[in-house]
C-alpha cells in the first residue's frame, strides 16, 4: 500500500464492515428469537383452542345426553353445542393450516400432517355421535335410549380422548421445544457475542498494528527532527520508508534541511568572511593610523630639522655679518667671512631647492623635458658636481661607464639632480664611509632595454624597512643622520616619471648600500627617429667639445 488514503480507508471499511456484520447478528438473531418466540406462541395459542375444543365436545356430548333423554325439549340446545363444535374444530384446523402456511420448515409440515389425522377423528366423532343421537332418538323404549346414549358417549369419548391428549401433547412439546430453541439461540448468541468481539479485537489489532501505530511513529519521527532541526541541528535527516503521503513529507523535510544546511553554511562563511574583512579593515585602519603617526611623527620631525638646517645657516651668516660690521673702518681681510656667508647661503640654498622640487612634484607643477641622452654623459657631470664633496669628506668617488653609452629618453637636468641627491644622502648618511661608486651599464627589463645606473658605497646600509624610506619626510632611525628625508622621494618621483623604477639594497657580499636605476633605454632605430635632422649624438657633442 503506497497511500495514507487507501491504509485509513481499508481502516475505515474494516470498521463498517465490522459494524455491518455486527448489526447483521443482531438482526438475525432478532430474527431468529422472533420465530421462536411466534412458535411458542402460535403452539400455546393452538393448545388453548385445543382446551377449548375439548370444552366444546364435552357440551356436544352433555346436549346429545339431554336430547336424548328429555325428547320433548326442543333441540336447540343440540344445535348450539353442534353449532359451537363445529366453529372450534374449524378453528383449530384453520390454527393448524395458518402456523404451515407461514411456515417453510419441513418439521413443521411433517408436524401438520401428524395433527391433520386426529383433527379428522374428532371431526368424525362429533359426525358419528350427531348421526347416533337421531338414531337413538327414535326409540321408544326410554332405557335402550338410555343405553344407546351410554355406549353412544362411551364411543365418543373414546375417540376423541386419544386425539385431544395427542393434539394436546404434541402442544405441549411444541412449546417445550421453543423454549429449549430460546435458550439454545440465546447461549448461541452470547457464544456469537463473543466471538464477534473477540475478532473485532483481533481485527482492530492488527489494523493498529499495520496501519496506525506504524503511522503515528513516523509522524513522530517527523515531529522530533522537527524540532532538532529547530534547535539548530541542521544535518538531521529522516529515512524515506515509503512512497506515501509521508514519504512524500519525508523526503520535502529532508530537502527543507539540507536547504537550510546549505543557508546556514553560506551565512555561516559570510558571517566569517564579514568578520575577515572586518579584521583587515582593522589591520588596515591600524596599519594607516600607524602610517598616519609616522607622517606626523615625521613631519614634526621635517620642521624641526627645517628650523635647525634653516637656523643654522642663518645663524653663521648673521654672526659673520656681525663680525663683518665690527670691523668697519679696520684694514681686515674678509675673504673668509665672505667666503663662510657663501657656503651657508649656498646650503640653504639647497634645502629650500628641495622643498621646492617636492613641494611642485606633490602639486604636479613639475615639466619634464624629456629628449635623447647620453646617460654616461649626465652620470660623469653628476659625478664631477660632487667631486668636491667627496674630498672634503675624504671619500673615494668612482665613476665607472661601462662598456658602452646608452642612450635614453630623458630629461637631462633632473636626471643628473637625481644621481646628484644619491650621492649627497651617501655623502650625510653614511658613516665611515669610504668608497661610493657611480656605474652604468646596459641591460634588459621586462619591459626591454635599459640603462642601470647603480649608486653603491661601503657604508652601514639601509637596514630593516628600506621601502619607507621612499616615503616623503621619512628617515634612517640611525642617530646623527640629518637631512630633511625628502630625497629618496623626490628620486623615486622623477624615475617614475621617465617610465622606470629605483630599488635600494645592500652592496656587493652583504655589505654597504646599493641604490638601483633602471631606465628605458632606445635602440638605434628608436635614437635615430628622436633625433632631428643634422642633430649630433651624444658622443659627437663630446668630441666636439
């Protein structure tokens, strides 16, 4: 069975059927107790005829004594009691006939036959005693009449006692017989009774049983993952027995759960990829709030050493103007002072050169003007601009060309300011330093050929977190370092705007700083269309100077 509807309407129908059945017992048991009910009534009513019967032949028999013996009475009285005889004997018979026509049992046809024979001889007697009685009645001798009427009653007694006590016995176990078929339905129907009940029970057991205790268990089951499934334990999942109605519920619970399983794992990795995205934003919030206080850091920092590198110029120019103007009127020498005043000036006006280019570098007022150049020509005037410094700090500086010049799109001014402020921060930054060293040579990028320039010296390096060091105002942490911070900045802003890249690193075997260069580089074919008509090379630019 593959459906609720046909379990609970064979459950329904067992039911009417028992119900059916049930009053069908009782029907015909009703049946049955009414028939023998009717049969013992119909043979006790038949007895009472029958005593009346007998009433009225013992009133034919006592007028036929008094016809006879009293001849001058009229014989009315003869006539009511034959008439009275007559009238019972008709209804016993008409009794008899009635009980076989509503009857259809062959005993009780077999019974009417037996009682039709005696029904005759009473009949018979009452004939013969009548024809009698008008037989003795024309005697004359009133003791033969005597007689006669004597043997004609004994005669008359003698058959209709035998059929009387037959008819009446015959009764008599009829109703006997009814009475024994009562109590014998009655202990049948208790017996029925029983069984009946009995196989209800049964019945209803096994439907329990087979239909609804199996049913009411899943529905159970149902409604406890149910409730697993709301309190959160979304792998539940219940068997699909059947093809039924529940099965069909079954398997919709199970798909709602694994729906919900699969929401709940999406919520679930939303919620944890929120979270994750939560956390960086945090790191990252963190992470610039701690950029942030480094800027300040740095700034505060910036304008400190603004005012100390500003000040102390001033401070010496001033003080060789005070001592210029004591001595006014005195033959002294002032070359000195004058000579003092100029380096001072000639530093300050470095520095605010350079706040200058990274103040037009940040507002974008900086105009490029980029042409082909010889990068082993601007590397040598770099080199040659800062020679002075390098003696007076006593450090070896090297130029080293290479093989061969390489010739690159650029603008020659800011790239030689470039190479100029590497060696200056080599110069400041580096202590015990030794040895810088400016070379250049071809190569090839990812994105073609180039010209490396590397700036290398034999100082302490950069160290850990060399990448902020390109921030804007942001420094070594090592002390006595002075400057502004803005130079390695500035550097990496005029590189990438010529299309190349700058990355620092430590010298050759781990030692020392290395400043790295990568420039586009042109080819022959590309040099020869940037170059105009009649235009010179580099290397012709040289030889003509």
């Amino acid at each position: 069975m593959r459906s609720l509807k046909v379990r609970f309407a064979l459950l329904l129908g067992a039911a009417a059927l028992i119900v059916v059945l049930a009053a069908a017992g009782v029907l015909a048991s009703i049946g049955a107790a009414e028939r023998t009910i009717d049969r013992t009534l119909e043979a006790q009513a038949r007895l009472e005829l029958l005593a009346e019967l007998s009433g009225r032949l013992t009133q034919f028999g006592l007028a036929a004594v008094e016809t006879v013996s009293t001849p001058e009475v009229q014989p009315e009285a003869m006539a009511v009691a034959r008439a009275n005889a007559d009238r019972a004997l008709a209804t016993v018979e008409e009794a008899l006939a009635k009980g076989i026509r509503i009857s259809d049992d062959l005993q009780d046809r077999i019974q009417y036959a037996v009682r039709t024979r005696p029904m005759a001889q009473l009949r018979a007697a009452r004939v013969i005693l009548d024809r009698q009685v008008t037989q003795i009645g024309r005697q004359t001798d009133p003791e033969q009449r005597q007689n006669a009427i004597k043997g004609a009653l004994n005669g008359f007694g003698a058959m209709t006692g035998q059929p009387l006590s037959f008819l009446i016995e015959a009764e008599r176990r009829s109703m006997v017989l009814g009475s024994e078929q009562a109590r014998a339905l009655s202990d049948r129907l208790r017996l029925a009774s029983a069984f009946a009940v009995l196989a209800a029970l049964a019945l209803l057991t096994v439907l329990y049983r087979s239909v609804t205790r199996p049913t009411l268990a899943r529905i159970e089951a149902v409604r406890r993952a149910a409730g697993a499934v709301g309190r959160g334990e979304l792998d539940t999942r219940l068997s699909v027995a059947t093809r039924d109605e529940l099965g069909l519920l079954v398997a919709n619970f199970n798909r709602m759960a694994a729906r919900l399983a699969r929401r709940e794992r999406r919520v679930a990795a939303d919620r944890a990829a929120l979270e994750q995205t939560i956390e960086a934003r945090t790191a990252d919030l963190r992470a610039v709030n701690a950029r942030l206080e480094a800027v300040d850091r740095s700034r505060r920092r910036f304008f400190a050493d603004v005012s100390h590198e500003l000040r102390t110029p001033l401070t010496v120019i001033l003080g060789e103007c005070d001592l210029a103007a004591r001595s006014a009127g005195r033959p002294v020498d002032h070359g000195p002072a004058f000579a003092t005043i100029r380096k001072r000036a000639q530093r300050l006006k470095l520095r605010v050169e350079d706040l200058l280019r990274v103040a037009r570098s940040e507002s974008g007022a900086i105009e490029l003007d980029r042409r082909p150049v010889g990068v082993a020509a601007i590397l040598a005037e770099a080199v040659d601009n800062s020679a002075s410094e390098a003696a007076r700090r006593r450090v070896a500086l090297v130029f080293e060309p290479g093989p061969r010049d390489v010739e690159a799109m650029a603008d020659p001014e800011w790239l030689r300011q470039v190479v100029e402020s590497l060696l200056d921060n080599a110069f400041r930054h580096a202590a015990g330093l030794g040895r810088v060293t400016v070379a250049l040579e071809p190569g090839t990028t990812p994105r073609g050929p180039a010209a490396i320039v590397t700036v290398t010296d034999d100082g302490p390096g950069f160290g850990a977190g060399e990448e902020v060091l390109f921030e804007r105002f942001r420094r070594g942490d090592r002390p006595g370092e002075s400057g502004f911070g803005i130079g390695l900045a500035l550097a990496r802003w005029i590189v990438e705007q010529h299309a190349g890249a700058i990355a620092l690193g430590a010298g050759p075997g781990g030692t020392g700083a290395r400043i790295r260069l990568e420039l586009p580089a042109l080819d022959a074919a590309d040099a020869g269309r940037a170059r105009s008509p009649g235009q010179p090379s580099p290397g012709q630019k040289d030889d003509a100077a």
